[in-house]
C-alpha cells in the first residue's frame, strides 16, 4: 500500500503559469518534507512542517510556497515557474521523535516549457 | 556548509560484490544513511547507521564507517542487474538530510 502518495507524477506547466504539486500520506506522520531534485543533482530541502509549524530554508526562493491543510496533505505552491525550476519534487514524511527516519514518496517530475 | 562527497558511478559484473563510498565533513552527525533511488522513482531508504557504531549488516548489505576518516561505505554482495540505481549517501545534521551527489551503479551480466 502507497504510504506517501505524490500527484501528478508528471506535470508540465508554462514559463510564468503558477502550478502545484500534491502530497498525501497514510503514516499520520506530523513532519512533512519538500525537496527538489535537479538532474544529476542530490535532493536539496526546500522546506518543511512539524504539524502546523513552517520551517522555511534560507536558501528556498520566494517563488516556492507551502501549505498544509491537514496532517495528511501538504501542497508546493510555485507562483512563476521558471525554466530553472524544472525538476523532480520530492515529498517526505517523517514521525516526532525520528524526524531522522524519512519516508519519501515517488516524486513529481515538472517540466516548464 | 556541509559536504557530502560520493564518485560518480561504479560497474559491476552480476554476481560481484559492489562498494560504494562517501566522505562527509561532520564529525557530529548523528545518523548516516544510504538511499537508492531507481529511474524516475524516489527514494528508497536502504539503511542507516548510528555514528557510534562502526558496521552495520542488513542482508546482501554491509555498511562500514571510518569516524577518524569520516568515510561510509556500503558494500552490496552478490550484485544483481536489479540492484541498478542511483546510491545517495546522506548525513542528519541540524535537523534535516544532506545527500552526497550519488553515485549511478551499473550491473552487467
């Protein structure tokens, strides 16, 4: 059974065209990851919430925003995708307590033409 | 910041053991681990090991780490063309995951 569920798994969206991506998990886990993954490149956090709690990196550009409705969802808003941004997002999920073990889903790869 | 280091591939013959290495820059890191990540897929944690601990065996894997070098391995046995994928070493410091780059393993018969 999917734990950490990513949707769409493939999105293309226009240069400027605001998009989101969707994150869902079955864990109950109260930690929540975003992380882009550029080509070749390792996963690099974006941000992430302990429960309600936003956790912004200080390198995450203002165009990447975030929402979680409820422990099971969490959405990466971008406002004006660039060519830049496209990339593989990957959503992780982690328990209070072993935020160390992360659960990632299968990632949604965004293609901006 | 913190430096994750991993080669970039490795190729292997079916059957073969595979190792795959990374050097990482803080002592204090608590726990590391090792992803895998196959094509257009996310990733899969694999293992992980306390920095008090110096082997770790799971299976056909076996982690080494050298805290004086600050070097982490994980050795696969008995390779198989299923075990193709991308390795990500990565360290937990200050709250969150730093991977390594990768490293692409391939598996020829």
């Amino acid at each position: 059974d999917a734990m950490v569920i990513q949707n769409p798994r493939y999105q293309v969206t226009q240069f400027g065209k605001p998009v989101t991506l969707s994150c869902s998990q079955t864990l109950n886990h109260n930690v929540m990851y975003w992380y882009q993954q550029k080509s070749s490149q390792a996963p690099k956090l974006l941000f992430h919430y302990y429960d309600k709690d936003f956790n912004n990196e200080a390198d995450t550009p203002d165009n990447f925003q975030s929402r979680r409705p409820n422990t099971s969802f969490c959405f990466l808003d971008i406002r004006s995708p660039g060519l830049g941004d496209a990339a593989m997002y990957l959503c992780a999920t982690s328990r209070e307590g072993e935020k160390e073990t992360q659960y990632f889903g299968p990632g949604t790869r965004l293609l901006v033409l | 910041g913190e430096d994750v280091e991993q080669s970039l591939f490795l190729s292997v013959r079916e059957g073969d053991s595979s190792v795959i290495n990374c050097t990482y820059t803080d002592s204090s890191s608590t726990y590391l681990y090792w992803y895998k990540q196959e094509p257009g897929a996310g990733l899969q944690l694999l293992t992980y090991i306390f920095s008090n601990m110096d082997m770790k065996q799971d299976q056909r894997l076996t982690v080494l780490l050298n805290k004086k070098d600050k070097h982490l391995s994980l050795r696969i046995a008995d390779t198989q063309t299923g075990d193709s994928a991308i390795y990500f070493c990565a360290e937990w410091w200050t709250d969150k995951l730093i991977f390594g780059t990768g490293t692409r393993l391939q598996v020829f018969p």
